[in-house]
C-alpha cells in the first residue's frame, strides 16, 4: 500500500504538469481565434518508410512509345510530386450486432463406503458407512449484449502528391483548415493511390486509398466547452471505482 501512494502522486504530479502547458497556451490565446497552421510542403517530409528507386529508363530512338509511357498523350492526372489531386471521402458504415447466452449447471454427487477390505468395520460408531459423502452445485450464468452504431461523412479534399513509389503508387498527403468565428475545423487525409484508379477528373476516392488516414475534428471555443475539465479526466483515469 505505501508504494502504491507513490505512483499515484508521481501520475498525479505528471498529468497537473501536462494540463498545466495545456492551460498556459490556452491563456496565452485568450480573447483572439484559433491560430492556423503554416502551410507547407509535404514533399519535403517522408511520410512512408523509404524504398530504393529504381534504374532510370533510357530512351528508345526511332520509337513513338517510350518505356513507362502510359498513354501518346498528356495525362491531366497526378503523377508527379507536388501535382494536385481530388480525394472524396464518403463514409456511411453501420453496424449493429446483439448477443445473448444463458448457461445452467446442477450437479449432484453421493458417496458410500460399505465393502473396503473388510476395514469398514474400523470406522468410528458414530459413521455411517451408507452415507460418507454428499455434495451438490447449482450455477447459473445469462449476458446480453448489443451494439448499435452509425457513422457518415462526407467531404472533399484536395491534397499533394508528396513521393511516388518505385511500383508508380503515389503517396498523398492533404491538409485544410476552415475558420468560422471563432472555431478552426481541421482535415486531413494521406495514404498510398495507384495511377489507375484516379480518374479522368483528377479524384480518387476513399475506398482506394490504401493505408488511408482520415483525420476530422477542430478546436475552438465550442470544441472546449464539450470537452471535460483536466482535474476531471485526470481523475477518471485514477480513481479505482
């Protein structure tokens, strides 16, 4: 018990100190609007784990197609770094499950000792032999269980082409902040997309995206009074019951 006082002081000293910076830069923009992010260039950060390029293509003369040509003419599509492409996010997932399970259990057991090598006899008076054991159990056990849940969003994003894979997948990276009032909505949205399944328009949509990472959320006044105080998430975390 006396080493566990600790922990809980040294956790409760460690998340005052994390919400007090939280609290000194929220002072800080006391009375001004959320302030936006810089923007900048996602081709200058590795997004994925890096992979050997492959040998360059020598051009062929004497020839109307070239090696990794996709087509005669200009592809208004996005192919190279910093080239601009379309994504469309639409989610409508539903889900609804119910479970129930009942179990039941009797158990009856009895037990005599009359005919053991003739040692019955040894047993005290006050022992019947007819009647040594007798033990029951009765257990019972029922759940249920049930989960309901929809979710649906809908929005379009432009992002960046920010690498191009040796295999010609090309890794997106999109970022936009939308300020009304004061409350800043955020998007973001990066993942790996192949040439083919961008389309004619320059879109792309969610379902194609491998490895997608859809972040949507804000901050903001309204955004912070929804939210719990510090002392109190600080003692969700810590109280036992």
């Amino acid at each position: 018990m006396r080493s566990f006082i600790p922990k809980i002081a040294a956790i409760a000293l460690t998340g005052a100190a994390l919400s007090g910076c939280a609290a000194m830069d929220r002072l800080e923009n006391i009375g001004q609007a959320p302030k936006l992010t810089a923007v900048d260039n996602p081709a200058g950060r590795q997004i994925v784990a890096a992979i050997p390029a492959p040998q360059p293509i020598m051009h062929v003369d004497n020839s109307l197609w070239q090696p990794g040509s996709h087509s005669f003419f200009h592809d208004p599509r996005a192919a190279h770094v910093g080239d601009v492409i379309t994504v469309n996010v639409n989610v409508a997932d539903a889900a609804k499950l119910s479970n129930s399970s009942t179990r039941s259990r009797t158990n009856t057991d009895n037990a005599d000792l009359t005919n053991f090598f003739g040692l019955e006899s040894a047993l005290p008076s006050n022992v019947d032999p007819t009647s040594l054991l007798k033990m029951g159990s009765d257990m019972s056990n029922a759940g249920t269980g049930a989960i309901n849940r929809s979710e649906a969003i809908n929005l379009t994003l432009a992002a960046l082409v920010a690498q191009v894979l040796p295999n010609g997948n090309l890794v997106i990276d999109g970022h936009q902040e939308v300020r009304v009032n004061n409350e800043l909505r955020d998007m973001r949205v990066s993942g790996i997309v192949r040439r083919e399944d961008i389309t004619q328009n320059n879109t792309v949509n969610l379902a194609q995206i491998a490895e997608a990472r859809i972040s949507y959320g804000g901050r903001g006044q309204v955004t912070d009074v929804q939210q719990p105080r510090y002392g109190s998430q600080v003692l969700d975390v810590l109280m036992p019951w």
